[in-house]
C-alpha cells in the first residue's frame, strides 16, 4: 500500500503579500541600520587596503587639486600680521642659538604657548631661505596636502565609501584658507599632520597590540602638543571612535588611552605655566554665558562648513547675554540636535552622533569655556576648526552618499555631476580667498569690508599704513580705532606717534599722556613722550619723562641715547657721554649713539675721542650723511682740511638731489673759504644756490667773494636776491651801495646808502661812504 504523501504546505512566493507590521518594519531598519554600520565603520582591525590603477589616480587628484587651490599664495603670499612680530623679528628664528631657547627657555618665547615644534621649523626654513616668503608657503601647503592623504587612508581604513570625498572637501574647503595661507598658522597644519599621524598609528596598534606600536601613536601625540596644544583632545577622540565603532567603550579602551590623557594633561598644564601672557586676560562671562556662546559657535561653523562665504579673519563678537532668545535658540538646537542622534541611533546608526560629537569635542577648547587671547577680537575663527571640520564633513558626505545608493540611472549621475561642481566651486572660493592674503594691507581691508567694528582692525591697518609712510591715512584709521576703544591705551601711543611724524607735537603729547593716564606702565610710553617733547625744546621736561623710561626699561640703548640727546641739547655733556656709553655696552651695534658720543665729545673739546667714535658711527650706518658731515667738522677742527672735504664729499655723494645736500655743498663752501680756496668755495656755493635759490648764508658769501673778485654785476645781482629775502637788512643795502658805485651807477648806489640809513642810522661808516660818493658827485658835477 502506497504511502500517503505529506501535503505540501503552500508556498509562501505563490500567495498574495502580506503587509509587515510595524514590528517588522523596525526590525527591516534595524538590520539596515546594522548592515550601514557594517559598511561604515568597519574596524581597522581587519579593514585591509589594497590600492588599484583608480586609487593612483585619486591619489593624483587629491595632490593636483591641493597644489592648485593654493597656487596664489605659492606664488604671492607675504608675511601679514603675526608673521611679522612672531618669524620675521623673533630673534628667536633669526639667531643661531635660537633653537635652544626655543626648547629650553620656554619664557622668551614671544608667543604666549609652548610650542617648540613649530617654530623649530621656521628656524630650519630661515637657516634655508632666510625671510622669503615662498617657501614658508610651499610648506604650508604640503602639510595640508600630507594631511589631506592621511585623512583620506584613515577614512579608507574604516570603510566609508565616500572617503575620497571627504578628503577632497577637506583639501578645497575655504575654511582652511586661514590655517594654510597664513604663515603663523603653521601651528594648525603641523599639530594636524602629527594628529592624524597618531590615529593611524593607534590603529594600528589596535590591529596588533605591542609596546613598541603603543609608542609610535604617543609620541605623536606629544608632537601634535608640542605643535599647537589644540591637539590635546586626540584621547577623547579616539575614545569617540572606539564607542563608533564597538557601540559601547569598555574598561580596556580607558586603560589604554589613560595615558593619553595624562600625557595631554601634563603638557597643557606645562604650556600655561611657561606661557607668558601678553596682558592680563579675564573675560567676565558666567558659566551660562560662555555655554550660549559655545553653542552659537557650533552653528557658526557649522554654517560656515555648508555655505563658506564671507569668510573673515575678524567676525563680529557677539554681545551675549542671558535675556538674548537667540542666543538660548542654539543651545536648545544643539542639546535637543545631540538628543535625537542618541535616540535615533538604532535607525541611523552611530556614525552621525559620533561625527557631531568629534566635531564638538574638538572645537572644545575654542569654544570660550576656558579664557584665550583671540577672545578679545572674536569668539570664532576659521582656523580653529581646521581637525574638527572633518567630523562635520564625514557626517553629511556619508549621509548624501547613503541616499546616493538608493537613488538610479540618471538622478545617480546628476548627483555625481553636482558633487563634481561643488569641488571645483570650493576651490574657486578657495583660489579666490587666498587674494587676501597678498599682503596686511588688503587683509585689513577686506576685514573692514566685511565688519566695519572689527576689534583693532583699524588699528592694524594703521599700522601697515604708518610703516608705509602714509602718515595722514595711518592717522584717519587710528582715529576710528579710537572711536571704537576709547579706553586701550596702545591705540593712543599709536595716535602719538603718527602725529609725531607729521610734526604735530603738541597733539602728540595730548595722546601719550592719555595713554600714561590709561596704563603708565605701556610700553616706551613715557620714552615716545619725552621724544615729542625734546621736538618742542622742552628738554627738562623731556629729561623727566625719559628718567621715567629709563627706569622701566633700564637695558635699552634707545632709550640712553635719547637721554643723552637731551642732556646734550642741555649743555651736560659729561652727562650726557656717561648714557651714549651704556647705550653702545647694551648694543654695540647702535650707531646713533657712536655718532651722539661723537658730538658729545666735541662740545668738551676733546676731538681725537671724538673722531674715533664718529669714525665707528660712519662705519656702522656708511649711509648716513649726518655721520660723515659730524666727521668732516671734526676733522676740520683737527686742521685736517682735505680729509674733511673728503668726508662731505661722501655725505652729499649719499644722495645729491637732497635738500640736505644744499646744505653739505654750502658748509664745503664755507671749509673752503676759510681755507683760502675761493674758486672751489664759489663752485660749492653755487651748488648750494642751485639746489636752494633762497639759501641766504650761500647768497651773502658767494656775493663777499664775487666783491673780493671784483666781478661786480654778479655781487649786485646776488645782493638784490638776498635782500628780497630780508628787506630789512641794513648791511646788504650799503653793499649794494658799493657794488653799485664801482658800475658807475651813483644815483642808484645813493639811494642804497640812504635805505641802508633809514634802516640803522648807527652804521657811520655807510654814511661816510654816502659823504664821500656825494662829494664824488658834486667835484663830477664842476
């Protein structure tokens, strides 16, 4: 009997479908959710990396994009703001020995942190190629090319199909313009590459745990400190992607990275004890203050991030307060932003929340928790999120490129056509952005452009304007400046200053006593004071405002010359030689006190001592025509005559289309003269007249000696243009008189003698001379 076969239960692909309920409709998520976080954040254990033919060319890409995105300030980048006070005048960088103190005298630094690294690398560039510019920038460069490609290996290390592009945004984003162009901001790009450095490190020391892979992430890390201590949220870093990737941090992870954290500890605390403060820093913000503007800077940046435009070096600071509903907005925003990622995170997996967080962490010790000096311009600036940026990034790539995998066909290919454009638009902004970087002038323009209060902005560039000579512009800046900060004492030392320069003494000293009544400690306050004050021949009272100087600045060499400047103009030349030597023991090299001590020297008679010292002078400055004329007078006075022709000789040499060389060629003139070589006097004097038609000394002496040659017509003609000059002079009236009556011309000659009379009736022997022309006349007459 034939068994019964089992009846087949109906199958399922055959009947109608049924709809899921929405339990399994969670479940489907939660496994797509799983499978993404598969994909996305697979570990670096066993995430190997091969790379094929596309990855060199995206390798090349990356490298062609990078080098022409930052091809203008390759090519015309200069040193702006900081560079200058920090590399180009850091005796530091410029001095051999620099490079010890750079690491061992942490206290002459002239920055306020401790960041050895990276001026060790402006000491290298500088022994290389000295102060061009150039090549600080191609460095720059190539640490952020170095930067993006390991930014690009660490993202493939962790499988996120959209690696590439985020390294890409990363290597055109404007943002970075700031930290690439930026010289100073050397510290940004070198602490980057040592801190993506330590992560691919880490992992793989994760791969394959050993003491000696344990090291290499560390030392890295306290490179990355040593560049710019911003770098000290790396363990918590690491921690974040721990948590990505496993769902949960263990005790294991803590031990591990523990001395990470007290390694960053360590340092931090090392760099704020070595830190020397420009000024005292206290910002009056409540904990709730800074937590408002800690969240309205998240958003910043991450606006900034998304639509990258008006970017500035100086952004407007905000006026937070507690009654500001915008500013609470944010805060709910970002609190209730990081609440739903948490609640989400079965359905969208861990990845967002662990970029948000990154980004937050990151940022967090420029989110003004914690008092820096950059607080007094902004609370925000581009370069500080140069790392933190790439959390943001990573999470709104992957997320467009998630929806990318569910679209087709062509709207697939619009998007890469999209994606495409948006690299070569952030480019073109990057390209564009580096123009003002050019030079400080058009980056506190473009500045001023942007945010017409920008703190100091006007002050900076009156500052550019002041050292390019533009006194009346450099003034109209400052001015603003002062309008903007009534009470900061330095932009009233720099008002002084630019007046100073355009003569106006008077207003001069109104802004330097500002500035003393402001903060009389400001540095070569009470020195600047003295200076306008000595300009108005007010010498005690510049002597007491220079005392003053000397006491707070008692090793500057400046400042005893100046003192000795005015204790010469007062006749104490001993004094005065006592502070011209204490200024050359402080620097040998001044040459403006070997020239005073020459002078100071003189007026005590003591001319040998005097040459020598203004023979050094002429040495030490061979350009400056005051030192050779100093030496000639003293050389004269030594009868050394044709030594001291020699010497004014070179001093008008110097530059003969001066106004100073009019005077040069009549003192030749005079040396001349009173040598006995007339001819070679006049030519000197006629150079002088032909330089400065209105010299009268060089008018009177030139006409003496035209009498003395008895070439009578040019006597007169040079009488009668120097007494349109002085009409009231007496003695030229009767020389004329002379001149006058040796062409015959008596009428004329008598009319000079009864001015000459008219003016000073004492002279007898005009008027023996008129007596005498008189009878002259009358025996003509018989």
């Amino acid at each position: 009997m034939a068994k019964r076969r089992p009846a087949e239960k109906p199958q399922r692909e055959q009947s109608a479908p049924s709809r899921p309920t929405r339990q399994e409709r969670r479940q489907t998520a939660r496994n797509e959710a799983r499978a993404r976080q598969t994909v996305e954040t697979a570990s670096p254990l066993t995430a190997a990396v091969s790379y094929s033919r596309q990855d060199v060319l995206a390798f090349v890409a990356l490298c062609l994009m990078v080098a022409i995105s930052y091809l203008p300030a390759m090519l015309w980048g200069g040193f702006v703001w900081d560079d200058n006070k920090y590399i180009v005048e850091a005796e530091l960088v410029r001095e051999l020995s620099g490079l010890l103190d750079l690491w061992f005298s942490p206290a002459t630094h002239v920055e306020v942190h401790y960041w050895p690294l990276t001026y060790t690398t402006f000491w290298l560039e500088h022994k290389l190629w000295g102060f061009n510019p150039t090549g600080y920038h191609v460095v720059n460069v190539l640490l952020h090319l170095a930067n993006t490609l390991f930014l690009w290996h660490i993202l493939r290390r962790l499988a996120m199909s959209s690696a590439w592009v985020v390294a890409a945004v990363f290597a055109v984003h404007p943002l970075h313009v700031e930290s690439v162009a930026w010289i100073i901001e050397r510290k940004d790009v070198l602490s980057g590459l040592f801190y993506l450095a330590a992560v691919l490190a880490w992992m793989r020391f994760v791969e394959k745990p050993c003491p000696r892979r344990y090291m290499v992430p560390l030392m890295l890390y306290v490179a990355a400190l040593l560049s710019k201590s911003i770098a000290v949220t790396l363990p918590a870093a690491l921690l974040i992607g721990h948590w990505w990737k496993q769902g949960r941090i263990t005790s294991a992870d803590m031990l591990r990275i523990a001395p990470f954290f007290i390694v960053g500890l360590a340092i931090t605390i090392g760099d704020l004890s070595f830190s020397r403060p420009r000024e005292a820093m206290a910002f009056d913000y409540s904990l709730v203050e800074r937590s408002l503007i800690a969240s309205r800077a998240l958003w910043f940046y991450a606006g900034k991030l998304l639509w990258p435009t008006e970017l500035s070096v100086i952004y407007p600071r905000w006026d937070i307060h507690v009654a500001d509903p915008l500013a609470w907005g944010s805060l709910v925003a970002a609190t209730a932003l990081v609440v739903a990622l948490w609640h989400f995170r079965s359905q969208f997996g861990r990845g967002p929340l662990a970029g948000a967080l990154f980004f937050a962490v990151t940022l967090s010790p420029v989110l003004c928790f914690v008092d820096y000096g950059y607080m007094e311009y902004a609370f925000v600036a581009d370069r500080y999120q140069y790392l933190a940026g790439i959390g943001f990034m990573a999470v709104v790539i992957g997320a467009v490129a998630y929806g990318l995998r569910r679209l087709a066909g062509l709207w697939q290919q619009g998007v890469r056509v999209v994606a495409t454009v948006t690299l070569v638009v952030l480019g073109m902004l990057t390209w564009q952005q580096q123009g003002i970087w050019r030079d400080a002038e058009t980056l506190w323009h473009h500045v001023i452009a942007l945010n017409p209060q920008a703190r100091y902005a006007h002050r900076h560039l009156g500052i550019v304007l002041y050292e390019q000579g533009r006194y009346e512009e450099a003034l109209d800046a400052y001015r603003v400046a002062a309008a903007q900060l009534p009470d900061y004492d330095k932009i009233h030392v720099n008002l002084g200053m630019v007046l100073k320069e355009l003569s106006r003494f008077e207003e001069a000293e109104t802004y330097f006593r500002r500035a003393i009544s402001l903060n009389p400690q400001t540095e070569n306050t009470y020195h600047r004071l003295g200076n306008v004050l000595y300009e108005q021949g007010r010498y005690e009272e510049a002597l007491e405002a220079t005392h003053i100087a000397i006491k707070q600045a008692p090793n500057s060499s400046e400042i005893h010359t100046n003192l000795g400047a005015i204790l010469k103009a007062l006749g104490r030349f001993e004094e005065a030689e006592t502070h011209f030597r204490r200024a050359i023991a402080l620097d040998p090299q001044v040459g403006d006190a070997y020239l005073n001590l020459g002078t100071a020297l003189y007026e005590q008679s003591r001319y040998e001592e005097a040459l020598e010292a203004t023979r050094i002078a002429v040495e030490q400055a061979s350009v400056f025509s005051q030192a050779h004329t100093n030496l000639a007078e003293i050389l004269s006075k030594l009868g050394r005559y044709d030594e001291a022709m020699n010497a004014l000789a070179q001093a008008v040499a110097l530059d003969p289309s001066s106004s100073q060389a009019a005077e040069l060629h009549f003192r030749m003139g005079q040396m001349a003269r009173e040598n006995g070589q007339f001819e070679a006097a006049a030519e000197h004097y006629m150079h002088t007249l032909k330089a400065d038609p209105h010299h009268a000394e060089a008018l009177h002496w030139l006409a003496t000696l035209r009498a003395q040659q008895q070439r009578y017509e040019e006597m007169l003609e040079l009488l009668q243009r120097f007494v349109a000059l002085h009409p009231n002079d007496a003695a030229t009236y009767s020389n004329m008189g002379i001149a006058l009556v040796f062409l015959g011309r008596n009428d004329e000659a008598l009319r000079s003698f009864d001015q000459a009379l008219s003016l000073d009736p004492t002279l007898e022997n005009v008027r023996a001379n008129r007596e005498a022309l008189l009878e002259e006349m009358e025996e003509n007459v018989e």
